[in-house]
C-alpha cells in the first residue's frame, strides 16, 4: 500500500507539492512549491518525519520556491539536475530579494538545499529507501524539467510534473512511449480545456508582424517570463533569420548566460549561441533610455507587465502607434497583460514597485498589441494523447490523479478520465489516497 498525500497544487497552479509514503513509513516529497496569491502560499502543512528524499520536477517556482523551509534543521537529500539547481537558485534568491513579505527561510536554508543536493541523471533508478526508489524522465517543459516515475512497494506511480509533448525550439517533448507500466499517474492539467494554435503558423505569423513593426521604424516589446519563454522567443527570431537589433534585459538575460553554460539540456545549443550573440544585453537603466526609441526587439520579463524591467519601457511603446507589445506567454485573470489585452489599457500601481518617484500608470494603448500562445505546456488533445500512450497494470486500479490546473480544468479533466474508465479524480489540497 502506497500513500499519496497532495499538498498543494490541487485546483490551483502554485505551491505544487505531493508526499509519497511507502508501507513502512518512509517518505519522499515531490517538489515543494509556492503560491504568490493569497494566503495559503505554502503546501499544505504536514508531518515530514521519516522524510528521506525531496525531489524536483522542474526549477518554476510554484515547484521549487518553498524548497528551502524543508532545510531548517534537517539533511535531507535532494534529487535534482544541475540546470534545475542553478535556474532554482536564481529564481529563488530573487524571490527572496524582490518580496515585500517576509519568509520563513532565507539564502542560509538555500544554501543547505544546495548542500544536500544530488544530480540524477534521466532514467537512472535511485534508491530512497527499502522497496522505494525514483527514476527521472524527460518532461518537455523547460531546459531541465522531468517526470519522476516511483517503484514503491511493488507499486509503480508517474507523476508528469510539467509536461510538454509539442515540439518547441528550447527542449525535446516528452514522450509517454517508452514509459514502463504503472499503476497510477498523477498528470498536470494546465490547459486541460484549451487547444494550442499550430506551432509552425503561429511562429511564422510572429515573426512576420515583427518585422513589419521594425522596418516601419517601431519597436517591438516582448514581455516573456525571463527562464524559458524569453529564450524560446529568442530561437524563433534567430530560425527565422530575424535580422533586426534585439535586446534582452532583467532575470531574461542571467537567466540566457546561464543556459550556455548547460548545453546538454539545450535541443539546439548551436542555435541558441548564434541567436545571443546577435543579441545585446542591457545591464544599466540609463541603457533602457536609449534603445525604447530605438527600432528594436526588446525581450524583457516580466511576461504579465506585473513588473520588472518592462515597466521602464512600457509607456514608451503603448503612446507609438509605429511600435508593438506582443505577449507570449498566458495571461492570468486580474493582470496588466491580461488588460491590455482584453480593454486595450494598461494600468498599473506604483504600490508594487520600490521606486518611489514611479506614479500609477492607466494608458490607453496607440500601438499594436497582440498574444501569441508559444505555450509549454501539453494541451488538451496532447494531454489525451499522452495518456492513451501510457500503459496500465492489467491488475491496476487505473488510478489518475488530475493536479496543476484551476478548478474547472483539473476536474473536467477527470471526469473525461472516467468516461474512459479510469479512475480519476481531482484531488483537494490535504485529500489522502492510497493505493
Ligand atoms: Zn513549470
Ligand atoms: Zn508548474
């Protein structure tokens, strides 16, 4: 008997966390996430005793910011790879430094999971404990980003972490074929609801109205989420021998420097190292001054104009009919992207930015704005497609466990799953199954 208990990430994206407890109590915790709205920002709380192993699907931060509160007092090995570690350390050190509330950890508990880390390579099996062990898949997400597949007590459980099966220009996708029987899945269900546009046409489309924007003279600003949407947008432009200037700024550019140091997590580090080094790096404000009224390409988090460096750009752009703000990445309900997107206003509170001299913004956009679905995540038909390519136990429960999505798509996801004759369900944050 294997028990899963789900502590975050249930109906919701954010705060992604699942404990794995085997017959005789050993546990193993999968991933350990955080959540930026509300209250409830950390998993679920729960007892962590016996606790043998932590293990990341990815370095996004609603799978590895809460991370560090499990390295208070304890050594616990962390299963991880080394992209995921060093992305993670990035995006965590700079959660810690920007966030006007104040956690519970800080750099010395990140430097303990650091300390505790181990790297397993994909598709090795690794001990945690008796009759508990985990192997890492390829997922298809991000640079880095796996499935982590357990063999715990004769029971054999995927959990997909963030999956993508569509081919992107960053990573390989995933793929479910070779994957050995299991007896239950737990699945995200991100866009369990929606389908993608065709990649090819879209990325065609992409690049087209961003050259018409800068050879009229405009500038295009492509607020992207600075790990992974930010270089995906950098490779289109580079396959499609984009040949106007192009800047990168904030967490995007660290973040770009960082994936040249781990080519093997690269789908095409030739073509990654061509597409930056066309690229120019800002590293000052003064420089930002300049290139906004340069006819440029200028890639910048963050990817919802919650914040960040695109900020210093924005009012710029949105008052030149000649220039464009293309998004790239989803935009979530409530947020300036999502806006602009639907009113044509941006608008903006200076309360959640430090400079003070920066006043409250409510522009009504004069240059082109538009959105373009350059997802990593599967969506619904590659979700079902992924499943029916697994293989079930035949003396299996066909257990599915739908998590990482909003209410309406992890449950309608679900019941799609038990009209197949699974046994789906979409579990709440603190639900206990066994199986
Ligand atoms: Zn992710
Ligand atoms: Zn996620």
């Amino acid at each position: 008997m294997v028990t899963i208990s789900f502590l975050g990430g249930c109906r919701e994206v954010g705060r992604s966390a699942i404990l794995i407890e085997s017959q005789n109590g050993a546990k193993c915790m999968l991933d350990y996430g955080i959540r930026f709205r509300g209250e409830e920002r950390f998993p679920f709380n729960t007892n962590i005793k016996n606790l043998r192993a932590i293990a990341l699907t990815h370095s996004h931060i609603d799978h590895s910011g809460a991370l560090p509160l499990l390295y208070k007092n304890d050594k616990i090995p962390f299963f991880t790879n080394s992209i995921s570690l060093a992305v993670a350390e990035i995006l965590i050190r700079d959660m810690i430094k920007i966030s006007n509330y104040p956690y519970p950890f800080g750099y010395r508990e990140l430097d303990y999971l650091k300390q505790n880390s181990y790297f397993l390579k994909n598709g090795t099996r690794q001990k945690i404990s008796d009759n508990f062990y985990i192997t890492f898949l390829d997922a298809g997400h991000i640079p880095g980003s796996v499935s982590i597949l357990l063999d715990v007590d004769n029971k054999t459980i995927l959990y997909s972490g963030d999956i993508n099966t569509q081919n992107t220009n960053l990573v390989y996708p995933a793929n479910s074929e070779d994957i050995p029987e299991i007896d239950a899945l737990i699945i995200e269900s991100t866009y369990a609801l929606k389908e993608h546009p065709p990649r090819e046409k879209l990325e065609k489309k992409f690049v087209e109205k961003v050259i018409k924007i800068t050879d009229n003279g405009g500038s295009v600003l492509i607020p992207a989420f600075g790990l992974a949407r930010s270089q995906e947008a950098l490779l289109i432009l580079e396959k499609y021998n984009y040949s106007g200037k192009i800047f990168v700024d904030g967490l995007a550019r660290k973040i770009s420097t960082l994936f040249l140091e781990y080519p093997e997590y690269i789908k095409d580090i030739k073509l990654f190292r061509k597409a930056l080094k066309k690229t120019q790096y800002v590293t000052r404000p003064k420089t930002r001054a300049k290139i906004k009224n340069l006819s440029s390409v200028i890639i910048s988090p963050s990817g919802m104009l919650k914040g960040g460096a695109v900020i210093d750009y924005i009012q710029t752009i949105l008052s030149d009919p000649l220039s464009a703000i293309y998004l790239v990445g989803y935009q979530v309900e409530g947020t300036p992207g999502r806006n602009l997107l639907e009113e044509g206003i941006f608008e903006y509170k200076e309360s959640r930015r430090k400079n003070k001299n920066f006043t409250d913004l409510s522009i009504v956009a004069q240059c082109d704005y538009d959105y373009f679905d350059f997802s990593s995540h599967a969506d619904k038909i590659h979700l079902q497609n992924y499943i029916e390519k697994l293989n079930f136990l035949r003396n299996s429960n066909r257990d599915i466990f739908c998590v990482h999505g909003d209410n309406k798509s992890t449950t309608s996801l679900a019941s799609e799953l038990v009209k197949k004759e699974y046994n789906s369900v979409a579990p709440e944050t603190g639900e206990i199954y066994q199986i």
